[in-house]
C-alpha cells in the first residue's frame, strides 16, 4: 500500500469511527452534570462541552482547567480537556489529562481508550497495546479494542496476534465484520498470503459495498503484489476507480493506487498523469508519516519509463 498501513480504526485520532460523534459526547455528559448543582465548576464545565462542540478547543482547555482549578477530583473535566488537547494534535498533554483521570478512576474505559489513539499517533504501540489490554480486561466484549490492539499489532509487524485480534472481534459485533475483513486482510498480505488477502478484502466489500479502504486495498494489492501470478492491472484499474469514485474523487491518495494499477495495465499515460495528480496535492505535506515524496517520484520515474511498480516481498 502507499501508505503504511492503511488500516480502519476507532477515534477519536480519525473521526472515521465507531464511538460517540462529539455532539453525542455533549449530550451524554451534559445530562450527566445536570445532577451536579449550579455551582462555578459544573457552569465551567458545561461551557467547556459547549465548546468542544463548536470546536473552539481552545475556549474547552480553558473552561475545563477552570472546572479543574475549582474541583480538582472532576474525572470528566480532565477527560474531556484531553480529548479538546487531542483534538489539537497536543497528545502529550492529552495523554497526561488521560492519565489522570484513570488515576482518580482506574476503571474508566474510555480513558484508557482515548490514552491509546494518542499513544497509537506517537507511534508508540506497545503503549497502545498495554492500554488496549486494560480496555478488554475491563470490558472483555468490546470489538473495538480487539480492532485497535490489532492494528496496533499489524504496525509492528506482529500480523500473525493482528489476525487473531481481528479474528476475536467479528463475532463480539457483527456490524464491524467488514472492518476486521479488510483489516485482517492487509495483516495476510503483509505475510505473503495474497490468496488469503484478496478474499478478505472481496469479504470487507461484500459486507459493505461502500467501504472504500477495501476497493483501494484490494486495487494496490493487485497493481504492486511482488507475486507476478497475483497481479490483474484491468481489475485493480477497475477497484481504484470505485475508490476514486465513492471518494468523489477528493482523496489524493488513491490517485497514486490508480496510478499503480494503470501502470499494472500498461496504459502508462494514465499513470503518469495521476501519480503527478498526487504529487500535486497537499496530502504528502499532511501525511509526511506515510508515504513521501521521494517513494513516489521514484514511482513515477518508472512510470515515464514505461516500467510498472512492484513491492519487493518483506
């Protein structure tokens, strides 16, 4: 894959996910602090949700230190002023606010959770998967944290404890089979069993036909796969285009997948055009932990020289 790895995971680190959108945290915990009275540190609080859900994270940080200052003990405060810190990309200070509130309440699950999507954008994974170890020791039927504690596995490179964690989670909840399917499936081509991936990957869009992470996944697999008698350039034209299509066309990063699959098909002109397409966007600049700009002007390079790109097998 381009981007290294391309995996589907829990937020809040990318709000493509499976907990509560902020205004469902608003909600929730504004009801909660209904029963604390009307004094200045449940007032501060309930501002700091407001904020938070008008993302001035700012106006939250300090409204909840506010709250802090007055009620040292306050758990949610210091929750919630980690995940306004998260938002920022501050995850040191969210990890620290994530920390203390686990401290003042060892069995706050969620806690442990947001500590370990900050934990996960440090690349700190053993961290992650201590956290996640924590999650389902507290609660042993939560899908999601076999999903996050896999990919955190699958990133370093522990497939076969990846696959199993996927593997844990279909049947603890079935609406999330089609992310385990894809996920899983990248974690057997990473070992070389490309069989095994095309048909997770074909599972994950069977599941969810508008899953575009798999039609993306499925098209780099078929464009790049080091083993010549598992590459299709026409097929994997075909998924990166309905990548590109359920995406309207606004994720530049798939444009490198198209780029790869017509240069899989032969029609070099295409990828030229598209890998350029990439290179001319900003996602490289935003995502300068995935792939680069000098991986794919190589890429690129052989496009113009008529010449497809292949992975070397790991």
């Amino acid at each position: 894959m381009v981007t290294e790895p391309r995996l589907h995971s829990s937020p809040p680190a990318q709000p493509l996910f499976a907990r509560l959108s902020w205004l469902g945290i608003f909600l929730l915990l504004l009801l909660a602090g209904q029963g604390c009275g009307s004094n200045q540190a449940d007032r501060a609080f309930e501002m700091g949700l407001e904020a938070v859900h008008t993302h001035d994270y700012d106006l939250a940080i300090a409204e909840f230190s506010e709250t802090i200052r007055l009620k040292p003990d306050f758990v949610d405060a210091y929750s919630n002023r980690g995940l306004a810190y998260h938002s920022k990309g501050d995850y040191d200070k969210a990890i620290a606010d994530y920390s203390e509130a686990i401290r003042l309440k060892p069995d706050s699950v969620n806690a442990y959770i947001d500590r370990g999507h900050a934990y996960d954008h440090k690349g700190d994974y053993d961290r992650v998967i201590a956290d996640f170890n924590e999650v389902i020791r507290l609660d042993p039927n939560q899908a999601m944290a076999y999903i996050d504690r896999g990919n955190a596995y699958n990133r370093k490179g522990d497939h076969d404890r990846a696959i199993a964690d996927y593997s844990k989670a279909i049947p603890l909840n079935l609406d999330y089979a089609y992310i385990c399917e894809e996920n899983r499936a990248y974690a057997y081509s990473q070992k070389g069993n490309y069989n095994k991936a095309i048909a997770g990957y074909n599972e994950a869009i069977r599941l969810n036909p508008k899953h575009v992470l798999a039609y993306n996944n499925l098209a780099w697999l078929l464009a790049v796969c080091p083993d010549a008698n598992v590459r299709n350039g026409e097929q994997a034209v075909k998924y990166a285009k309905k990548a590109c299509d359920l995406s309207k066309w606004k994720i530049p990063v798939y444009f490198s997948t198209l780029a790869a699959a017509y240069a899989e098909a032969e029609d070099f002109d295409n990828a030229v055009k598209w890998e350029n397409k990439y290179l001319g966007s900003d996602y490289l600049k935003s995502n300068p932990s995935n792939d680069t700009p000098d991986k794919a002007r190589q890429r690129l390079d052989l496009y113009e020289q008529k010449k497809p790109y292949h992975e070397e097998k790991s």
